[in-house]
C-alpha cells in the first residue's frame, strides 16, 4: 500500500551537471579551519594550543556535555591559531587553524575496531561518539545522541537516500559509488537496537542508485530498498516516515514517537568507516555545481578546507557569482565569505550568477492564494506565521505552530507575491525563544 505526504513541490532538479561525475579526492589545502561549533548541541573545546604539532585523525576539541561531537584534525601539522574566524552559519566561531605538512602522519591511535560481530552495541555507540559522525545533512545533530534517545522505542530503521534538493548529487553518487559502505552502516545500527532488519529508501528518480545498493546484498536479506516518488522533501524525516509507515508524527514530536529513526546515507557510511579502519569523520562528499560554476563536481573534500580553494578546483567561476549558498537552493544557507570551511553537515556549495539568482522585490504583497498553504507538508499556514511576526505577535506565533516549521522553503518557493516567507518564519522563532528566556 502506498502512503503519501500532504503538500509538497516539484521543483526542477537541475541534478544532470553533477549526477554522471564521479566522486574526486580533493587534495587538503596549505591551512584548514576547523569551527569548534559544527554540530547541533554543545560548542566543542579545543584540545590543542597554537603551536602544536598534531596527526592526521586526531582529537582536537571535544566537549563533556552530552549532546555534542569531538572534532579531529583532517591532516598532520602544527595548528597556527586557536581565533575566532567566518562560519557557514554566517556568524563568527573560535576555530582551530591547521597548517598542513602534507605528511597525513596518522595519529598512532588510529585503527580498525573491530566487525559488527565482535563488538558489543554499546563499543558501538561509543566509537560512533568517539569519532565524531554527526547528521550529514540537515542539523547535524551529534549521532550518538539521536541513538540513545531512540533506544528502546523503535522497531524501524530508515536510511535516508532521498536527495531531493535540486543541484545536490553527493548522496547519489555515494551510493552509486560505495554502496556497500551504506549497506554496512546500516548493519551496525541493526546490531545497537536490536533489529532484525532494516529499509534503505531512495527517489524514484535515482532508480540506478537503487539497484547499486541491491546488487551489494545477498539473494535473502532482511534489508530492503524502497524506492519513493521524487517530491519535496520527500527526503525530510517527517515526510519520509509518513511515506513508507504510513505513520504521521504527532505536532513537537519526532520519528521515535510512532517507533521509527531516520539516517542519512551518509551518516550511515561515515559509521562503517568508523568501525572497519577507526577513522573519524575528516571528510565529505560535497557537489559543487550552479551555473556560475566552470566545471560543476562531486569532491571528496577534508572537512576545514576553504570554500575558495573548493571553487578553485572546479576551475574557478565562469562569471562573479551573484550568489553562493551552503547547502541546497530551498534550504542552504547564502555565504559571505569565501574563507568559510566545509564543515561536516556541508552536502553542497553552490554559485549562481546574477541572471539566475531569485530577485527580491521590496515591496512584496500577499495576494491571498492560498498556495503557501496547500504546499506546506507541515499543515502550517506561513501567511499568518509571516503576518505576525512582523507585528511581533510572538502568543499567536505559538498558538499557529510556528516551531513545527521544518524550514522546508516550499512556501517562500511557490509565492507568487515574493513575500520572504522563511526569513521571516526563522525570525520569527528567534524571537518566541528570546521571549520565553525572559519569563
């Protein structure tokens, strides 16, 4: 039986610049910069000092509280700096500065941990904690965190291969590329929650990203691969549960409530690495595509390498770009600086030309369609959100759900009018939790 989301968009995916190039290691570049703050929870503490010598895959920063995630060195050198320097988010964050030696001397505690077989689920929550893997897209919330929360309350287990963002291929071509690393994830997050089998789902439209993973499995396995109709965001946690359970998560609540837990295809090939070779998360898959772009790609990139020398690999821009974003076009964050790092939640770099770019107006007016409404998979309704944001209404921003927004970018995508619908919804719950914090 067949379970569909309300609302939702097509919007075009423009994928076909990136979706045949294969995955290419970028070379680190000559400084990293590396956020003690790139993971939902707690900021990191630096473990190191200016001056010291560090291995490739060590601990640099790590913090004590319980939602967070160490970070480690992606190459061997001496760290230049411990300041604060650009982050993607657009605000400044103390950062590690690495000077690269080239060497990649691999820290000497790097090794493999063992099989899924010969470790305990508790060795493997701990390495999944220990090596630093986060969300690899969306919030990046610390993995170990979201496991043990879900402990206990989930018979379902979904790796999520829905890349419905347009541009974004990074998920696609990993799992065209290393399946198997996708299908042993998934394997290791079996074996900590007890579960005898597990579902991979993928778009419709990555139909051979699919077969790729089912050629990797064994004739009978109680793994499946689920392909869903492309629709955005098909690939949302919500949405995703909603189409292959059946099961709608309550308003406030999330997957664990009706039984299920959701991870990025990613995420789940960065914890199989973690295990087999002991390697922290140092690196990504990341698209780097738009048509501002020369030679549009999909880049192993370390995580702390610069957005400039990432656009320098693709042979710099065909023309200046009116606008570069982190992330993909309906959710990606717009950036400053072009000295901001790839951090690990980083999925895409995308540089439009002037031609291309959304043009704002500032006068915007709500010619009362109806439409924000009908495409909102959220049964929001972001007219009124926007309305009373901007009268500073924060008691009706929280009778109207505003935090149930998932940020989605359908409504401000489908207006008519150009009103700044998500811009405003963002600054609208900045301003219910600065009121809250005062009472």
């Amino acid at each position: 039986m067949l379970f569909r989301f309300r609302g939702g968009v097509h919007p075009d995916d423009n994928k076909a610049q990136t979706m045949h190039k294969h995955i290419e290691p970028l070379p680190p570049p000559e400084y990293l910069v590396l956020p003690l703050s790139m993971h939902s929870g707690a900021q990191c503490e630096p473990l190191v000092v200016m001056g010291d010598l560090v291995f490739y895959g060590q601990k640099i920063a790590d913090s004590a509280a319980p939602v967070s995630a160490p970070i480690h060195s992606p190459v061997s050198g001496r760290v230049e700096a411990v300041e604060p320097r650009p982050h993607p988010a657009g605000s400044l964050v103390v950062s590690i500065i690495i000077k690269n030696d080239g060497l990649d001397t691999p820290d000497p505690k790097l090794s493999p941990y063992g099989s899924v077989e010969s470790l305990t689920p508790e060795e493997l929550l701990s390495i999944i904690r220990e090596t630093g893997i986060v969300g690899m897209s969306g919030s990046s919330y610390p993995t170990h965190a979201k496991i043990r929360s879900a402990l206990g309350k989930v018979h379902t287990i979904l790796i999520n291969g829905c890349e419905c963002e347009p541009y974004v291929t990074s998920d696609f071509r990993l799992m065209l590329e290393a399946p198997e690393e996708v299908v042993g994830g998934l394997k290791v997050l079996m074996k900590i929650f007890g579960l005898g089998s597990g579902i991979i789902a993928v778009e419709s439209n990555m139909h051979i990203a699919a077969e790729s993973i089912r050629k990797t499995l064994p004739r009978r396995t109680d793994i499946q691969v689920r392909t869903v109709p492309a629709r955005y965001p098909q690939g949302s946690e919500r949405q995703l549960v909603a189409y292959v359970t059946g099961r709608e998560v309550p308003a406030g609540s999330f997957p664990p409530a009706v039984g299920c837990v959701v991870f990025n295809v990613e995420t789940a090939a960065a914890i199989h690495r973690a295990v087999t070779t002991g390697l922290p998360l140092i690196r990504r898959v990341v698209t780097v595509s738009g048509n501002a772009v020369s030679n549009a790609k999909n880049l192993l990139i370390r995580i702390g390498t610069p957005m400039e020398t990432v656009f320098a690999a693709t042979g710099g821009f065909r023309e200046a770009p009116g606008k570069v974003i982190m992330g993909g076009p309906m959710t990606g964050v717009a950036q400053f600086d072009l000295k901001t790092p790839i951090v690990k939640g980083s999925n895409a770099l995308l540089a439009f030309s002037r031609s291309e770019v959304y043009t704002t107006r500032d006068r915007t007016t709500c010619i009362r369609c109806g439409k924000c409404v009908r495409v909102c998979p959220m049964k929001l309704e972001p007219i009124y959100l926007y309305t009373y944001e901007r009268i500073n209404r924060c008691d009706l921003l929280e009778r109207y759900r505003i935090s149930d927004c998932i940020e989605c970018g359908n409504c401000s995508y489908i207006c008519p009018g150009r009103l700044h619908l998500v811009h405003s919804i963002r600054t609208g719950k900045q301003k219910l939790a600065e009121t809250e914090g005062r009472q």
